[in-house]
C-alpha cells in the first residue's frame, strides 16, 4: 500500500502528470482510437466499470434482433444444426483460445465461472489424490473473490480436504508438500495486483502440486500465456473485460494432457460422448465437450460473440500487446493525475505501481467516504465502483476505475480525475444522498 502523498513528498513519484492538451494528443495519436465506435455509450458517460460489466457492442442488439427473429423464429429447433447452435461453446472457445494462450479445442465456454471453478477443482482435486496421495490442502489467498473462496470450501468438503487461505505476501511460505492444489485469480479484483503464472505454477508443480488459476480479471485484459505458463486448469468470465453481457457464458480451459483423465462430476447430457443416442448411462465427450452439462443459452453466447468480435477488430491494430500498452498507459496516467491532483485526502494507492504486477484497474482506498465518493462521480457520469472492506479493517473500502483498452481514452482519464479532484476538494460526497446504500455497489 502506497500513500499517494508519500509518493509526492519523496519526490520519485514515477509517474508524469498530464495535462488535458496533452491527453487529447495521445488520444489523436493512439491507433486504438477507431475501436471506440464499436462500442454504444451513454453520452458524455466515462465508464471505468468495463472490468464489471463490459460495455455493450454496437452490433450486439442487431445481432441479438437476427438470431431472435430468424435462427429462433424461423429455424426454430433446426437452428440447433443449421445456426450451429449446438457447437457454440467450441466454436467460442476457439475464438477466445489465442487470447489466452490456448490452443484449439481446448477452451469451453459454458455456464458461469462459479459453476466451472467447481469443475475444474473437483478433477485437478481428483488428480492430485492420485498423483501425490498424502496432499489434501487445497491453497489459495485470502482476498481472492468470495466465489472462489465458497466453491473451494463445498469441494474441499466433499472431498475430504482442508481449505487454506493465506495472505498473498505469505503464499510462498505455505506452499508445502501438503499443498494439492493451488488456486489464485491472475488478476486480484480488489487490488489489480497481478500474479506471475509461470512462477506460481512452477512452484506448485514442485511441490507436486497442480496449479488452477481464476482469469476473471485478466481475459481480454492483460497478455496471458496458459499453456507456456503451466497452468493446469482454467477459468474465466465473459461479462467483464469480454463484453459478453451481463450473465454472459463463463469459459474453462485444461490442459490437453488433463483432458482426458478429467471426469468432472456435472455429469450432464450435454457432456456426453453421443448426447443423441439417449443411452441410459453417462459416457463423457473425448475433449473438452466433457465439460459441458446442460442446454445452453442461445442469446447469450450470440452477445458474447459480439463482444469477442470488438477484440478480434484489434488484431490489425496489434492485438493483445497493443491493447495492454494502451492499457497501462492509460492506468499510468490516471495514477499519475491522482497523485497531482488529489493529493491531500488520505487517498492509498492499493494497486502495484509496477506495471509488469498490474492488471488493467486501479484501486484507491480511504479511511471513510469511499462509498460515498463512488456515488457522487457516478452522479457526474464518471462510472467506477465501490468494494467494501472487511469489518475488522484489515482490508479498507475502495474505490475501483477499471480501464478498458478498446473504448476509453486519455481525455477520458483526465476528465474523470479532475471530477474527483472536485468531489474531494468542495466535500461534494458528503452530501447525504450519496450514503444511501444500494443493492449492487
Ligand atoms: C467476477 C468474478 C467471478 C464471477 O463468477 P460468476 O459465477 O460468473 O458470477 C468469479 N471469480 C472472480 C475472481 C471474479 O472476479
């Protein structure tokens, strides 16, 4: 944690403060800029929630209005075949493989992340009781997203295990030769920080340990590299960075040498070696078909198509590797004008200044009000959000600015920090009707 006033006072704060002109030059210069148009925002509205709720696609509704009228009212059950409805969770899969370091046929996308976390920790849990027998813990860090949290406990339970969650300095400590499983999320949703991959899941498998990893925050955020890394299993979701929609098809990878031994216990029709022979007992697919288990929703993956189309518009602009520079260059300077602009109201910097430990967010605490500011720059159409800290304040409240690459600019940046400037400066969030709790913060 990094007081941003100490960061001033030391006078090495690494990072420039812009001006407007200088942001709208960047903004002129940036070669991601036409991507903005593929996307419909409000008006005047500067989303800093992409990591959230991604913005909705231009071409989504249109879409949507076709695969409704025609592939459901015409087709009707035909569409299953003809629309390839049926082969849509590959079909996706592939397209979203190369944005994680995946290979074809190796990427599923179904159900919700929740749902494929407790698939993919009931089979690499099955696989270390085989592998390294006397290993029954399964590791992961105490601020990883709740959800994770809670589905590693129903299967640790199931499966005899013991849950152990460490903060994240102490990771190192705790990976032992009782450790079978290692989970952590890329990309921490409170803080931003990023894990190494391939050095955690090397020094899981040292330990004779398999390594499944959360990329909620980092899939179509950060360069990820699966299979070079050493992970063992994957998930990820698709209404965050991947402009799916809320509710969108979640996705789950494991590694080709796994697939084959995986027998996830959602036993499906859908996951099923010949789902239309209708035999009585449960055969699993050969690939990662085995991954599936219900019907899936049409309309749903149809959106997220949308939201993979606006990324695979990048690729002739540089892709991944561009997207990620704009990506820090824009929490750069964000960082940078908060740091100028707002010094002076016990504003801590939670996310690592390192760029190469950064996902694409920045995360602000304070001692009180946190909630309050979030509500009064939503107020002004500067849309961040607010993730409680613990009772005990081990963990502050924060305010969270998610940046997303494909739709936000350098002006955008600027403009957002020079309204919080003026929410800090005039005590603008401490007007009541900014406390007022909501259920979604
Ligand atoms: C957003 C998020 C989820 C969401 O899980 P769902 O089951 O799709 O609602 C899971 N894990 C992490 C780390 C997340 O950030």
């Amino acid at each position: 944690m990094q007081a941003l006033e100490d960061d001033l006072d030391d006078g090495d704060a690494p990072h420039m403060s812009l001006s407007l002109q200088t942001c709208q030059q960047m903004d002129l210069q940036d070669p991601l800029r036409p991507l903005r148009d593929l996307f419909d925002l409000p008006p005047g509205m500067i989303y800093l929630d992409g990591n959230s709720l991604g913005a909705l696609p231009r071409a989504t509704a249109a879409r949507l209005q076709a695969v409704i009228q025609h592939e459901w009212g015409v087709g009707l059950i035909r569409s299953y075949n003809t629309a390839q409805w049926f082969d849509q969770p590959h079909i996706l899969g592939d397209r979203l493989a190369p944005w994680l370091g995946a290979g074809a046929g190796e990427v599923l996308v179904t159900d919700t992340t929740s749902v494929n976390l407790f698939k993919v920790l009931s089979v690499a849990m099955a696989m270390a009781a085989q592998n390294s027998p006397g290993q029954r813990v399964l590791l992961s860090e105490v601020g990883n997203f709740p959800t994770d949290l809670y589905m590693a406990e129903s299967v640790c339970a199931q499966h005899g295990w013991q849950l152990r969650c460490v903060q994240a300095a102490e990771l190192d400590a705790h990976l032992s030769d009782e450790v079978g499983v290692l989970m952590l999320t890329h990309v921490n949703y409170r803080t931003g920080a990023l894990w190494d991959m391939g050095h955690w899941s090397a020094k899981a498998h040292a330990v004779g340990a398999m390594a499944v990893w959360d990329l909620a925050h980092s899939a179509g955020a950060v360069p990820l590299a699966l299979k070079a890394d050493g992970a063992d299993f994957a998930v990820g979701c698709g209404y965050k960075y991947l402009n799916g929609g809320p509710g969108a098809p979640a996705f789950v990878w494991a590694h080709p040498d796994h697939v084959h031994h995986a027998k996830q216990p959602l036993t499906g029709w859908w996951g099923h070696a010949q789902p239309f022979a209708f035999t009585p007992s449960y055969e699993p697919a050969t690939g990662m078909g085995r991954f599936l288990c219900g019907s899936q929703s049409v309309l749903a993956m149809a959106a997220l198509a949308c939201g993979l189309d606006t990324f695979e518009r990048s690729l002739p602009l540089g892709g991944m590797s561009a997207l990620r520079q704009k990506s820090l260059a824009l929490t750069d300077a964000f960082i940078g004008l908060v740091q100028t602009h707002c010094a002076g109201h016990g504003l801590v910097l939670e996310t690592p200044l390192n760029p190469q430990q950064r996902g694409s967010q920045v995360s602000l605490s304070t001692q009180a009000g946190a909630y309050a500011m979030v509500q009064a720059l939503i107020e002004r159409g500067v849309v961040g959000d607010f993730r409680a800290g613990d009772p005990g304040r081990s963990e502050p409240d924060i305010m969270r600015f998610g940046f997303t690459p494909l739709y936000l600019g350098f002006e955008d940046v600027w403009r957002a920090v020079d309204h919080l400037r003026q929410v800090l400066d005039a005590g603008i969030w401490r007007a009541p009707r900014f406390a007022i709790p909501h259920p979604v913060t």
